[in-house]
C-alpha cells in the first residue's frame, strides 16, 4: 500500500519535474503490482512453513525489493538534481 501511495505522489510531482518522473511511477507502481500479485503464493509458503514448523526466509523477494528501493533512490536522486 505505501508503493501505491508514493505512486500516487509521483504524479502530483509530474508538472514541477517533468515527464521522468512517470519512470518513477512506473518501478513504485510495478514494485506494487509485484508484491500484491505475488502475496497469495508467499503466505501460502509461509503459511506451509508454520505447519512444518520450518519456515524458510525468501531471499529473492527481500532482493528485489531492496533493487526496487535501490532504484527508486538512485532515479529519485537523479531527477531532482537534474530538475
């Protein structure tokens, strides 16, 4: 929900910074879509895990969401400074 909401803000900055800022929207607004079209099979694994009393840590999410964060930083950075 907070990737969607920054999205949101995204577009509120789109008339001071220009037309970069929809590459912004877009990596929040598809780091959004990622986590919720990908949050049935996590739970089911996670809930999977409780039972089995293992559960096992997804590294592949935690990294792509530290790339999108990452990407976000380094984009939003880039296109203030440039504005």
């Amino acid at each position: 929900m907070a990737l969607v909401t920054v999205s949101a803000i995204f577009l509120r900055w789109l008339p001071a910074h220009g037309l970069p800022i929809l590459l912004l929207f877009a990596v929040s607004a598809g780091a959004a879509a990622a986590i919720y079209f990908t949050q049935r099979r996590r739970y089911g694994a996670s809930s999977r895990g409780i039972a089995r009393e293992n559960v096992d840590a997804d590294i592949t999410a935690v990294l792509w969401t530290a790339c999108a964060g990452v990407s976000l930083g380094g984009l939003g950075i880039g296109v203030v400074l440039a504005g």
